[in-house]
C-alpha cells in the first residue's frame, strides 16, 4: 500500500510528474538525454531558491592525484566567528551537477548555521568514472585539512557533508579517510544519500511516487562502474553499502524519505552504522520522495529538513 505524498509536495510535483507520464522516459544507460532533461530541471530548481545576505563566497581549487585542478568554493558567514568546517559534495547521481547548482544551498546552510562549507566541483562520470569523483573529494578535504591553519579552521571540527550522489561520496570520503589515516573527521551529514549498487528494482509501495526511477539509477551507477555495475566486486569506496567494515567512522546525521528509492539502503546503512559502534541520527520524512525539498523549499517539511540540517552543522 502507497504512503500518500505531503500535500505540499505533491502539489509542487504534479506539473513534473505530469511532464513526465506525457513522454516516454530515457532508455537505461542513456545518460545524455538524462544529463539535458535532469540539467534543466535542477537549474530550475536552484532558481525557486533566495540567496541569502551576508555570505562571501572565495573560489579557491586543489590538486588531484593524477595532477587535475579541482575547483572549489569556500563560503563563509560574514559575522561568523566558529572555526568549524564542512567539505559539502553536490548530488546529481554521479553525472550531474556542478558548483553552480549548489550554490544557493551552500550559502543557506552556511548563512544559517555559521558554519563554513567548501564546495567540490569534483568530475564528473561517465567521463571520469570511479575512482576519479571520490579521490577529487577527498583531495578537497586533505586540501582543507592542510590550509585549516590559514582559514581559521579547527582541523579538529572538520565534516564531510553532500546529498544524494553527494551524500554517497561523502560516505566513501570517511571510509577512504578511515582507512587511509587520512584526515580525522568530525561528522558526515548525509542528506537522502546514494550508496549501493545493488538498488536496481522499485519497492512496489514506491513505484507511482519515485523523482529518481530505478532506471535513474542503473543510469548513474553504470556511468561510474560500467559494466561492474551490480556486479560483486563492487569497492565500499565506489559504493559504500558495500563496504564489509563500517567501524571507527565519525558520527553520523543521515536523512531519507519514505518514498524515495533509496528510503530502505539508507535505513540498512544508519543500522550497520549502529551495530559498528557509530553514533548515528536517522530521521525519515513521511510522505516524500527523492530531493523533495528541491521540489518546494517552501513546504513545512522541507524547511524542517533545513533545520535538522543546520542543526547538525551547529554541533561540528
């Protein structure tokens, strides 16, 4: 049995989801079409979204291992006076999405909670497939680790925060970083995040409400594997679902929604959190899809969602 949909995002969504049963949808694998259609769409959404006052924003960039430029953007509240840090990922499963299309957001959430983000335009697949996006990350987050002393930052305070595929990839920046005895981390904030592979096949209870279908999905995790998509030999740092370890990794805020396709591998993630020994928050939203608080930033459940957010920037 379907959940009803939050009234005020389904009213926001009915002129998309009626666009959408009008054609029909993107073949598997196309990833172009995807890319134009899922393009136009968040920039109008990053649209709907009121820049706040009294945020400057630095573009700054750091080194990747095979020597590219990564650019960056570091936004910081004018009157802040924290020291606290988070490495913000943008989502847009895996081949969508740009520092332009998070701008916004970034400066809501540092605007509201004072803390300091650094945007990553990491590359993005099929161009750049896996390891290219998450190494861009954490080559990010070594950089902000290495010049924490000149931006007033506490190396201490520092987090690794993204949504969707950015929510994924901050996951996989704390493993790698774990793992690599790389900079310690103080949180991951993991807004509706992508992390596992194997998602592939609609729940019956969401098949009529899903904003990222499971052919959205195969799409995205096609352009960062390949074939190896699904497949078992999948690493935890492509997706970390898949990763057989997940102790010792900082304390976790993560978010999903009821009727968003990735609602149970969040929930199964924030339980082997626990089980490990990692504090998590778990809070799912009822009667929301996928990124619904792009849909109407306006709706009482998406501005709760800011707060919880803001919330778990403030404790950093």
């Amino acid at each position: 049995m379907t959940v009803p949909m939050d009234a005020e995002i389904a009213a926001a969504l009915a002129p998309t989801l009626a666009a959408m049963k009008a054609v029909p949808p993107p073949a598997p694998g196309d990833w172009k079409t995807r890319r134009e259609v899922f393009g136009t769409a968040i920039a109008a959404q990053a649209a709907q979204l009121t820049a706040p006052p009294g945020v400057t924003v630095t573009p700054c960039s750091a080194r990747a291992g095979d020597g590219a430029t990564i650019p960056l953007r570091l936004y910081r509240r004018q009157d802040a006076q924290g020291a606290a840090l988070a490495v913000y990922l943008h989502g847009g499963g895996m081949f969508l999405g740009d520092l332009d299309t998070h701008d916004t957001q970034c400066r809501v959430y540092t605007r509201l909670s004072g803390v300091a983000l650094l945007s990553v335009g990491y590359r993005l697949a099929p161009e750049h497939p896996h390891p290219v996006p998450v190494e861009d990350c954490c080559a990010a987050l070594r950089w902000a680790a290495a010049n924490a002393a000149g931006l007033g930052i506490d190396p201490a305070r520092i987090a690794v925060m993204g949504d969707s595929a950015g929510g994924g990839l901050a996951a996989a920046v704390a493993l790698l970083s774990r793992d690599r005895r790389g900079p310690a981390l103080a949180a991951q904030i993991l807004i509706y995040p992508m992390l596992d592979d194997w998602t592939t096949v609609a729940p019956p209870d969401l098949a009529s409400t899903l904003t990222w279908s499971a052919e959205d999905n195969l799409t995205g995790w096609r352009c960062l594997l390949g074939d190896a998509a699904g497949g078992p030999d999948t690493p935890g740092y492509a997706a970390p679902a898949r990763a057989g370890n997940l102790s010792a990794l900082p304390p976790t805020y993560i978010e999903t929604g009821q009727l968003d396709l990735f609602r149970d591998e969040n929930i199964a993630y924030a339980q082997r959190l626990s089980r490990a020994g990692v504090p998590v928050e778990l809070i799912q939203y009822p009667g929301v899809p996928h990124a619904f608080d792009t849909f109407d930033p306006a709706a009482a459940v998406s501005r709760r969602a800011v707060d919880h957010r803001v919330r778990a920037l403030k404790a950093l």
